[in-house]
C-alpha cells in the first residue's frame, strides 16, 4: 500500500447530474426565486427607503437622525421592550404551570384543557383587546376590579397579549415537558427527594430551553404585534403601531421604513437566540429516554385542575363577553338580544364581502402555500449536489419567521407599488395578499415538512434511483401519502393564520380585496366596536369550524391508513 | 499497486472495477486508493469493523455517493461520475426502506412500471418473484405487517425484479435475529446462485462473510487488507489485522532471523517462512484450533510446556486459557481443546502439559518495534 499519488495530478471526479437531479435543482431555483422577490428584494426596498426623503432623493441617516431626536418616536422603543418583557414574563410563567398541569398531574378532562388553551390561536389578536374593552373599558362591567386604573395603555395591552401569546408558549412548553427523562424522576424519588426539590432539580432544569425559547417566542410576538395596542394601547405608543401611524395617517412612507429597521433589529435578535436554543434542545433528547408517567395524587391533582380551570374561565370569558356584546343592542344600556350589529354591509369596512374574501384568500393561502412549502421542503431535504444552493434557500426559508408582519407589509408597498417592477400588477389583488401571507407564514410551515421529511427513509430516494424511476412518482406515491398529516397541519395552520392576520396585509388591501380582520381593525377605528367584535366573532367560528373539520379528515385518514402506519 | 486478483481468475474479464478509488469528506479520507476487480457472477463480501468504510464504498460504486477520484468501470463501461439512474444495479439496504403506503405487490412492482411492460406482464412477474423468495400468499400486505426477514426479502424481490448486473447488499442481514440470520443467508446465497447475478455485499459479521462469499474483501481503516477466498483469509491471513479480525488468534512476540527456525521467548520452534516476510523482533501467530496436545511419553515435534490456567466450555469444545513461562512471561495463550481430548486424558485446570504447534500452522508478522 505504499502507492505515493501526488494529490494534484488526479482529476477529482465530478458527478453528472441526472435528468431528475436538474429537475430537482428548477425546482428549487422557482422556489428560492420565490423567497427572492417576495422577501428579499421587499426588504432590500423598504430598508433602501430609509435612507431617502418623501421624494426618494437619497439622504443618508436623515431619517434616522430624525427619528432619535423625537422622543415621541423613540419613547416607543422603550414601551415596547417593556410591555414585551413583562407578558413574556407573566405569560411564560402561566403557560408554565399549565403545562405542568397537563404533563405532569393526572386531573381529568386533560383533552378539553388542551383544546380550550388553543383557543386564542383561532382569534385576530385585535378580538381581546375588545373584549378587554368590554370588560375593564369606562362601560366595563368589570371595571371596580381596576381600583381606578385604565384598562387603555399598558395594562390593557399586556392583558390581552398575554391571552394571545398563551397558547404559543404553551405549545412549546408542552413538549420540552413531555420529552423529559421519566428515568431521572424514578432515579429522584428513588433518592427519596421531595416533590419540590424535583421540582427544582430536574423539572426546571429539563424544561429550560423550553422555556426559554418560549420566553423568546413570546418576546418577538408581542413586540411584532399590531392589533392588541391598537385597539386598547390608548396614548401608548408601541413600534408595530407607529408604523402604521406613520404610513396610514401621516403618508410620511420613509420614517415608517425607518422605524420598521429599527422593529426588525429586536425581532432579528430573539428569532436566533430561539434558533439556537432550539438546536440545544434537539440534541438534549437522547433516543433512549423513558416518558414520564405522572402518578394520582389527589391534592394536588385538584390544585392543578383548579388552576387550569381559572385560565380556561379568563379565556372564555373574553370571549364570551365579545360574542354577547356583538349580540346586544346598546351596550350597557339596551342589553336585548339581536342581530343588527351583524349587518356589516351597513358599515366601513367592507361588508360581509370582506368576510367572504377572507375565506377565498384563506383557502387559497392554504392550498398554494402547502403546495409551494411542502415542494420546497422536500426539493432541499432529498435533492443530490449543490450544497451551497441548499444552504442558501435554507436560509431563506427561515428568514420570514424573523419579519415582523408590518415591516413586511410595508416593504410590499415600496417594492411592488413601484410601476417599473414587472410584478407590479399583481398590486391590489388576491394574489399580492396570498404571497403576502404564504410568505409571512412560511418558517413554521417549511419546519413542519422538513420534520416530516427528515422522519421518512432517507434511502427511499435512492431506491427510486436505482429502479429508475422518476423522482416525481416516488414523490407523489410514496413521499405526499406519508407526509399526509404534515401537509393537513401545514394547511390548516396557514389557513387559520391568514384568517387572522392583520399585520401582514393591512398595508396591501385594496377596495376590491378587504378583508375581515382588517374590517374588524377598521370598524373598531370607525368607532364601530360591536360589529368589530361580531366580525371577530366570525372569524373565530370559521377557525373552529376548519379546525374540527381538519380533525375529522386527518381521524379518517388515520383509519384508512392505519393497516400501513406503524405505530 | 497491485490489483487485488485471485491467480484462478486470471484471464476471465471483471464485470466490476475499481481503480484507485479515493473518498473523502472534508479532510477526512474515509477510503484511499481502493483498486478491485470483481467478477461475472460472483459474490464478494465487503468485511471489516465499523466505519472501515464498507458502505461509503458500496455508495460508491452505486453512485449514490460519488468519490472523490478514481475510477469505476461496470461491463467494461466507465461509469465513474453517473447518477444512480444511469447505472445498472439492484440495492438492498439495511432499513430495507419498503415504500410502507404501498403493498408487497406493488413495491415490488415499482421498478417494473414505466418499462413498456403491460399490466399482465407485470403482475406475472412479481408473482414470479414472490414465489421465487417464497411469500406469494403475501402479496396484498403492507409491509408493516410483516416480519423483519420477509421484509427483507420483498426488498430483496423488488433489487431483483428489474434483473440488474449487479446486486448491491449492505448489511442486509444485520437487523434480524441470529436464527432468522442464518437462515436467511443460506437463501439469498442459494438465490444468488441461481440467478447467477454478481453480488456485492457489505457485511461486518466474519460468518456471514465466510459462509456465503466467493471472496471476501477484508478493509480496514478505508483500505483493503487483502483479498482472497474464505479458506484463503482464513488460512493465510496476509496481515496482523486480518489474523486477529477473522477467527481466533494467539500473538506471542518472538524473533526471527531467516532460515526455518524461529524463537518464542526460550522456545524455539521450526517453521515454514518465505524469504520475504519479517525478520528481528516478530509476532508468532497460531490459531487455537491448531494445537496439539502431547498425551503420553512420545514427544511431539514443536512443543513446550504450558499450565492450564482455565477451561471453559463452549458446547463441541473447551477454550483453554494457557500460561507458558518458557514461550512468553506475560502472554496468554488460547487453545481449543477437543472434548474426546479432554476425556481421554483428563486434563484439568492447573495442570501442565506439552501443547505443540504443527510447523505448517505458523505464521508470523512484523512485531511492535518493527515497522514492516
Ligand atoms: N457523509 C459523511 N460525512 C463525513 N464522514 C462520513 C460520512 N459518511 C461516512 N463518513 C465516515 O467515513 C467512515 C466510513 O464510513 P462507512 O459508513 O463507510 O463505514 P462502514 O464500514 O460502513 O461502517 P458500519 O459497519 O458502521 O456501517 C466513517 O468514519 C464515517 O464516520
Ligand atoms: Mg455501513
């Protein structure tokens, strides 16, 4: 073996790319190109149009020089870190122990717990500050439990982000719980340790980056969040909202650029942390771990079931006082039951047309972004070559997590508004709403499919190849069944997401294209709080209706397919 | 270098070949300068410990992971930068990876379809294959439902369905239990011979290796130690590794200086070694099926003194672990010892006796402080 090659008169070998492997590659190009205009170049435009002045002369850091001698302006940074830091706080803390609650006590009614805590994901984030306004507002019936203070301004916006920032952290906390080592809980009482010190040495601990990615979550939705201070930030001015004030109500187009840059810098930041907190918490889940089995204790079973049952009251509550104030004829003064506040056409805002376009647009959001998600996800996940290619549309697929609604938004004006970019007429249309939206949901759905993926045998593909079959079929026969309840799950939360969300399209409806959750934001400006609410009402029950009915398909699914799936 | 070629098949023209195949990732070379001829119809067993890079070559010669340079040709046609799917070759993989919404009928079917081939001849086909790995009453089941060594034998029909040059098997065996493993062996084994489809198989269990090889391809460290029939592996091991990899074998160092004799420690024994292997400070290797033991006054050629320090018993044989002060202070030597023996002449622990090494059994190896 003593052969010596000199390294450098070998040729290395390069391999010839397949038909599949180029058609495979156009794939991903389309869809890489896909992030490029609908994300990248926005963004390039709007942080462009910071530095310019209403004419578009370039004028440096103007702006922002302009921007950090108002105080009205930069005081916002300050209340938006502060009512970011305390829901993270309060909601991480909550969610904490209703998640203890659910992992680790044995109460009863788990599932419904489970089920209601979601509850405030079917809701646009401006529906609690209604119903907040309801109950702690100058008629709220709730008021006396203030003692004299004012449900508008932080305290309001911090209720109801908290409500809508819930279930979010649930999710997470949730899982980083349900993963830990029943093995060290055993090893733990087997040293005869109390339940606190459990608590505090193993419980804690094997959640912290659950916890502390939930901390983050919560951080960034709040500080991105528009709807809440909108509705109930009275005086209290938060980035998110100045934004809008600088495009909506003064036209002044460069310094809603400028504080968007500015939103985006703490939004940026807490998307890595979490980026990297969640890497750490993959690798701690070791492959042999034993799921821990929490044992009856009647106490402390009931002080957990109590505890959940309180959150579940607070959230209903909100609820339930939107939908009957939706429902009354004058609230406080009139209180019969009837349904005029229904009557949407009378109002701005869109009508019942707005809430019919929602539906469309939700749909084809759905349709369109699982389709262009789900392809992506695999072309990246089992292509062959071009490494780098990969790498780079990794990164664009994570970037929109990290865009806050509004600034996206905002950059669709600058960039597609423009009469010289070719796709400028998709401007005041479905289309521009649905990329839009797909683009602004597209990290969490492209992380779902390449879960899916990664869970499917890696050698399926090479299979294929050495059967010489296209890729497509295997695609389409093999890869789409098994991924099934990813691709429902990826539908059903694009779906939900676009029949809340305002930030994202707030900026780009047009007359012909309203929508219902900017029809509630616009009828609760216009003074118009009970339809508002009726309308957020709506949108809440279509949610439900498309979450039970994802249900029962993907149950049907299971049952069709359950002589294949291992379990 | 030379090309790894057995001296019978000189003159026959190899199906598959690898020239100075190089692979590696970053700055790792997980193989270096693989050079191998492999023959029409024959199956050749890739064999080493974990991460000798078995597989990577495997991947290799299937295009799955190209390498990083050399040289592949397959029925005389270079094939060394194609895509899996421009080359001609079934795959069997340790997962198995049976597409699982699909039924045995239709996996197998798989690479059947898109061939111009008619519904009709299909379905003949895959019952062909069915019967042919003997689970034709299967062929509406999902593979889920069945047993680990039927699903590797649908993977198996369905490598095999497209009748291709070559077969590709890594570690297919690996995943089952030992009985079903054995069994199994001797079928594909058997399938491959009627096919007569030359086969590659990756395997790091020296049984299976032995048992189902033509010829075994023993790697180590991504580069072949040798090459050569099971008997000849085992019989002549070309170095210290594969002497101590396949089989049972006692190292005792020693030292040589040419001619037909050879000291260990204060014994000097007579052997039979060519004129080029090591001299000086050596390694003495015997396996421990080969010693004799003397059982009466007549003394055996090659022998010396050793204290039974334990016997264990393995079912047809006793492992005797040995003490010798005149071959070697330190070392233990292992010696199977017959039952019929041990019977005959009682034997026990804490006895000394005279074991002997027949002359034609020794081989020997460069030792620690010589670099061969
Ligand atoms: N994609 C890769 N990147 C980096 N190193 C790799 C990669 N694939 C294999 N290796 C390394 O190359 C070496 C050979 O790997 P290979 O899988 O061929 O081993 P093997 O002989 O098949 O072992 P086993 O019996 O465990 O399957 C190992 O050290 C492995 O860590
Ligand atoms: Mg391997």
């Amino acid at each position: 073996m003593a052969n010596v090659t000199l390294p450098n008169t070998r040729r290395e070998v390069k391999a010839k790319a397949s038909r599949d492997d180029w058609t495979m590659r156009a794939f991903m190009l389309m869809i890489g190109t896909y992030l490029v205009v609908a994300l990248a170049f926005p963004l390039y435009a709007m942080l462009s149009k910071s530095f310019e002045d209403k004419d578009g002369a370039f004028i440096g850091l103007d702006n922002y020089i302009n921007y950090f001698s108002t105080p009205a302006l930069f005081n916002s940074i300050e209340n938006s870190v502060f009512i970011s830091i305390v829901t993270m706080v309060i909601t991480v803390t909550l969610a904490f122990f209703y998640a203890y609650a659910l992992t680790r006590s044995c109460m009863r009614f788990k599932g419904f717990f489970k089920i209601m805590a979601m509850v405030p994901i079917l809701v646009p984030s401006l529906l609690p500050g209604i119903g907040l306004i309801y109950m702690f507002g100058k008629q709220g019936y709730l008021k006396w439990m203030l003692f004299g203070h004012e449900i508008y301004g932080p305290l309001g916006i911090i209720i109801a982000e908290v409500f809508f920032t819930f279930p979010h952290a649930l999710l997470i906390i949730m899982t980083a719980l349900a993963i830990s080592d029943g093995r060290l809980y055993e090893a733990a009482t087997v040293l005869r340790a109390s339940k606190w010190k459990i608590f505090w040495t193993v419980t804690l601990p094997g959640a912290r980056y659950g916890l502390i990615s939930a901390a983050f979550v919560v951080f960034t939705l709040v500080i991105t969040d528009f709807g809440v201070p909108k509705v109930i930030g009275g005086q209290y001015n938060v980035l998110a909202v100045d934004i809008y004030k600088q495009v909506i109500g003064q036209q002044n187009f460069s310094m809603g650029a400028v504080v968007s840059v500015v939103l985006l810098i703490p939004a940026i930041f807490a998307f890595y942390v979490d980026r990297q907190v969640q890497k750490k918490q993959v690798a701690q889940l070791s492959a042999r771990a034993v799921p821990y089995e929490p044992k009856p204790d009647i106490r402390f079973d009931a002080l957990m079931m109590s505890y959940s049952s309180i959150i579940v009251l607070i959230i209903v509550t909100i609820l339930a006082t939107c939908q009957f104030a939706a429902l009354v004829k004058f609230w406080p003064y009139n209180l019969d039951i009837g349904l005029q506040h229904y009557n949407f056409d009378l109002m701005d805002g869109g009508g019942w047309d707005a809430y019919y376009n929602s539906i469309k647009m939700a749909l084809w959001t759905a349709a369109v972004g699982t389709i262009v998600v789900f392809t992506g996800a695999y072309m990246v996940e089992k292509g062959r070559g071009v490494e780098k290619g990969r790498t780079l549309f990794q990164f664009l697929a994570m970037m929109p997590m990290a865009v806050p609604g509004m600034v996206l938004g905002l950059s669709y004006i600058f960039f597609f508004n423009n009469p010289d970019n070719p796709f400028n007429f998709i401007y005041g249309t479905m289309a521009i709403l649905v990329v839009s939206t797909v683009t602004h949901f597209y990290t969490v759905a492209h992380l779902t499919a390449m879960t899916a993926l990664k869970q499917m045998d890696k050698e399926f593909e090479s299979v294929s190849q050495s059967l010489q079959q296209p890729f497509y079929k295997m695609f389409l026969r093999v890869t789409v069944p098994v991924c099934t309840p990813a691709v429902l799950e990826i539908a059903i939360y694009l779906f939900v997401n676009a029949m809340t969300t305002v930030s994202a399209v707030v900026f780009i409806y047009s007359t012909h294209t309203q929508l219902a959750s900017v029809a509630v934001l616009n009828m609760d400006d216009a003074g118009d709080i009970a339809p508002a609410a009726a309308m957020g009402m709506m949108i809440f029950y279509t949610n439900a209706i498309a979450r039970v009915l994802h249900m029962f398909v993907a149950k049907a699914l299971e049952k069709r397919t359950q002589a294949w799936r291992q379990r | 270098m030379s090309a790894n070629t057995v001296g019978s098949d000189t003159g026959r023209k190899p199906y598959l070949t690898t020239t100075d195949l190089t692979k590696n990732f970053g700055s790792f070379t997980a193989l270096s300068d693989i050079t191998l001829e492999i023959y029409e119809g024959e199956f050749v067993c890739f064999l080493g410990p974990s991460g000798c890079g078995k597989t990577t070559l495997l991947r290799a010669i299937a295009g799955l992971d190209i390498q990083t340079f050399g040289k592949v040709t397959q029925a005389g046609k270079d094939v060394s930068n194609l895509p899996p799917s421009e080359r001609d070759f079934g795959i069997v993989f340790q997962s198995y990876a049976l597409f699982p919404n699909l039924t045995i009928r239709r996996n197998i079917a798989y690479g059947l379809e898109n061939r111009g081939h008619s519904k009709a001849e299909i379905n003949k086909r895959v019952d062909e294959l069915l019967a042919l790995v003997g689970l034709a009453s299967q062929a509406d089941k999902y593979p889920a439902q069945l047993s680990g060594g039927q699903q590797q034998r649908i993977a198996l029909a369905r490598a095999i369905a497209t009748n291709p040059g070559l077969l590709l098997l890594d570690e297919p065996l690996s995943a089952l239990d030992a009985k079903v493993r054995a069994h199994l062996r001797h079928e594909i084994k058997e399938l491959q011979r009627t096919l007569g489809v030359t086969t590659v198989m990756v395997t790091h269990d020296q049984e299976e290796a032995l048992t189902m090889a033509d010829r075994i391809v023993v790697m180590n460290n991504g580069v072949i130690e040798q090459v050569g029939t099971p008997i000849e592996i085992y019989r002549d091991p070309a170095t210290a590794f594969v002497a101590d990899f396949i089989g049972t074998m006692n190292f005792i160092p020693g030292e040589f200086n040419g001619g037909t004799k050879l000291k260990m420690g204060e014994v000097e024994l007579q052997c039979e070694v060519q004129g080029t292997g090591p001299k000086g400070n050596i390694l003495v290797a015997f396996r421990p099926e080969n010693m004799l033991v003397q059982e009466d006054a007549t003394e055996l050629p090659n022998s010396f003194e050793a204290e039974i320090k334990y016997m264990e018993f393995m079912g047809s044989f006793f492992r005797v672990d040995l003490m010798s002060k005149s071959a070697s202070a330190d070392a233990h030597i292992k010696g199977d010892f017959s039952i019929n023996m041990v019977r005959r002449t009682g034997v026990k622990e804490g006895d000394t006796i005279r074991v002997s090494i027949p002359k034609d059994r020794l081989t020997i190896y460069p030792g620690a402080s010589n670099n061969g």
